[in-house]
C-alpha cells in the first residue's frame, strides 16, 4: 500500500512516499519558501535529486508541484495518483479532542479549523494541504495525524495552569504539548529495545532540534510533557525561550513599548539559544563559536543541557523512576557533547554514558555503559513512518468497519 505522508509548514512543505508493505521510502521532498521569492522544490528519489525553482505563492500551488513531481515520467515514482491508497496529514493542534489520528471528513474539518487559533502558524497552511489533495485526489482516504494527540493521556493535575478554573472552561487554557508523533514513536522503539513489559516501562524522550521537548511516557502512554498551550513552554529552543516568569512578558512589554503579538514574535523567534548566543539558532554554530572561546555561545549551551537535567529530573520523580533516556531529533541524535553534558552527574538516577559507544551520530544505539540501571539511547526519530502507520491503521480500520 502507497501511502503519502504531508507535513505543512508555515512556509514550507515536507512530503514522503512510502510503499508500507516494505516500510520503505519511494520518493521524499521539501518545497521551501512557499510565498516568498526564490520558492523551490527539492525532491528525490533514491539518489537521484531533482530541484525545481519555480514561482509558488501558497501551498495550493506547492501541493500541485508535489504531485506533479510524484507522476513525473523522468523523476516520479508512480504511474499516476490512483496507485496512492491514502494520505497521512501531520495536523499540529487537536486540542483535546482528539486523542488518536482520524479520518479526516467534514465534521473533523471543522474541528481542526476551530483548533486553528491555537496553531495560527501553520493550520491555515495544513487546511490548505488537506483540501488541495482531496481536490487533486479524489476518492482517496485523508487521515489527520495530530502532534498533541499522544499527550491528550495527561491527567488533569498535570495539564491544568494555576489560572482561575473558569478560563479553562471558557477557552481551554491547558497544556496540550506538542512534538507528540515522534514522542510515541521513540518511545515505542525504546519499549522494543529494553525488552520489558509495556505496562512496567518507565521513559523519558527528549526531542531536541530546533523546537524541543521532553515527555515521561509511563507505561507506553504519555503522562507528562514540556511544551504546553502553544509550543513556547519548557526547554529554552533554538529561538523560543521556553519557561520564564510570566511576569517578564508584560515587563517587556511595557519597557520595550511590544504589543502582545510582537512580544509573542519576541519569545518565539529571537529568544533561546539564538537571543542567549547572539550567534544562530543552530547549535551547530553555537557550538563552532563556543569552541573558539565564545562566552556567550558556551553560555547557551550550558543553559541547554542544565534545564534538560532539569527535566529529566522532574519526569524521573513524577513516574517513581526512570529505565531509559531516549535522545532524538537534528541535535539530540547528533550531539555527542550535549548528550554527554546533559547526562553528566546523574549516575544518582543509574545513567552513566559510555564515550565510546556515544561516538555516534544519527544511529539507534543504547550509548550506556554496561550495568546501567537507567539506559541512555539515541534513536533517530521517523515522525513520517509513524505519520503512515497510523495512516494505514486508520484506513485499514475504517474500512473494515463499512
Ligand atoms: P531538527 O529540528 O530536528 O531538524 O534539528 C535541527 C537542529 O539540530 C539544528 O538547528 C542543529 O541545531 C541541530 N543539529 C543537527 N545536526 C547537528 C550536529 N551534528 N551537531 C549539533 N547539532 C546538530
């Protein structure tokens, strides 16, 4: 079964094709800029890479080109869109309706529109996407996959703020977390490399890339996690500044004359490490400069690995123990210096990494030492094999019950 994976951007766009008999990738891309000059479609199949420079100015005309690309007689990978059975949406707001991925029909159009204001980035972008490819693909079935459904098992002492109840009930001011397709899925993959009862198991996954995030995942289900009602909270990111005093955020305002929506802009795009170094919100600069003796550059990186520890801390007290630490994402899975910081001094929790085996990068290895009773493991995430799983789940379920 062909099965097409979506992920809009705000102003991109990531596709794979995968054949899920074998669980493996036909065809993957990346449309970049989408309404902003010098928009581009990098696709590839296999070794071969196709770039397309051309002119689009929403997402619309991106999923065309997508399309396209996938049928093309020179580059494509099928004959026509007939041979896609169905197509997997990576929806990033579901608010707490949705606990599990769902056939996408009207009534779910609706719903992810109204959860829209809490994702304003990119759920226009996705609603674009989703009625582009039933438009262009009709007859296929939609499945909507969404990042805060894994964190929907939260128990209320968790996903409450200390607000007055009422606006709660009124707006549904929670904690949702987000970044949930991967969370499952490292955790799952933990789960198999232990090799102990699901309903025993007791993990934590940091996902640490551009955006990041640490969950507890208590016995396969997520119980604790650090993003919140939009992905600002928690970790201090490559450019979000992750928890602060609420306070700070009308001082700011107030001192540097913001509006709510330009200290939001603040927060979300000039702050974390980038605001903390002054020198990218790539760790891969941060960590070049702070080589060279960058104060500031050394500063964030300490920031980073001190309020991870900080978390990992917390999530081991919420679930009475900790078995795994699972490292995902561009810098989680390639850092060897951040895990080994990170990790560094919690031999109290029984994780001690071995240097030999954390020489790795982008590969599923168990990086501790031998006797560890908590086990540090690197494990590339797969958010669009999950994104199909679920997809085929969906699908297959669906049509079976009509
Ligand atoms: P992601 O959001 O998962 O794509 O992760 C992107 C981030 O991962 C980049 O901004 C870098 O900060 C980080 N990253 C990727 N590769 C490396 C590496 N080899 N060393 C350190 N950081 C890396």
């Amino acid at each position: 079964m062909k099965v097409l994976v979506i992920n809009c951007g705000s102003s991109s766009l990531k596709y794979q094709l995968l054949d899920m008999t074998y669980k493996s990738v036909l065809a993957q891309g990346l449309v970049e800029r989408i309404g902003m000059s010098g928009s581009q479609l990098t696709h590839k199949r296999g070794e071969l890479k196709k770039v397309i420079l051309q002119k689009l100015s929403n997402h619309a005309e991106a999923i065309s080109l997508v399309l396209e690309s996938l049928t093309n007689p020179k580059y494509g990978v099928v004959g026509n869109l007939q041979e896609i059975k169905a197509v997997g949406h990576r929806v990033v707001h579901g608010g707490d309706k949705y606990a599990s991925s769902v056939l996408i029909d009207d009534i779910v159009m609706q719903e992810i529109k109204k959860y829209g204001e809490l994702a304003p980035l990119h759920t226009p972008k996705t609603i674009t996407g989703i009625e582009t490819c039933k438009k262009l693909m009709p007859g296929v079935p939609h499945v909507a996959v969404f990042d805060t459904a894994f964190h929907q098992t939260l128990p209320p002492k968790a996903f409450l703020y200390g607000l007055p109840y009422e606006l709660y009930e009124k707006y549904k001011i929670r904690k949702y977390g987000f970044h949930g397709t991967s969370h499952k899925y490292v955790s799952m993959k933990a789960i198999e490399m232990l090799g102990k009862p699901l309903s025993e198991s007791k993990i934590i996954t940091c996902h640490l890339g551009n955006g990041s995030s640490i969950t507890a995942v208590k016995g396969g289900k997520s119980v604790e996690t650090s993003m919140g009602f939009t992905p600002l909270e928690g970790l201090l990111m490559g450019t979000r500044s992750g928890h602060l005093d609420p306070a700070v955020v009308t001082y700011i305002m107030d001192k540097e004359k913001l509006s709510a929506s330009q200290v939001n802009d603040y927060l979300n795009k000039k702050s974390g490490a980038l605001g903390i170094s002054g020198v990218s919100s790539d760790f891969r600069d941060i960590e070049a400069a702070a080589s060279q003796g960058n104060y500031r550059a050394q500063l964030a990186l300490d920031m980073f690995a001190y309020v991870v520890k900080h978390y990992i801390g917390a999530y081991a007290n919420v679930m009475n123990g900790v078995d795994a630490i699972v490292f995902t994402a561009g810098l989680g899975e390639n850092s060897i210096t951040m895990r080994e910081a990170i990790i560094r001094d919690l031999d109290y929790l029984g994780a001690e990494i071995d240097p030999v085996r954390n020489n790795v990068r982008g590969k599923q290895v168990d990086v501790s030492k031998d006797g560890s009773a908590c086990h540090v493991l690197v494990i590339p995430t797969n958010e669009e094999l999950m994104i199909a799983q679920e997809t085929v789940e969906i699908v297959s379920c669906c049509f079976k019950a009509s």
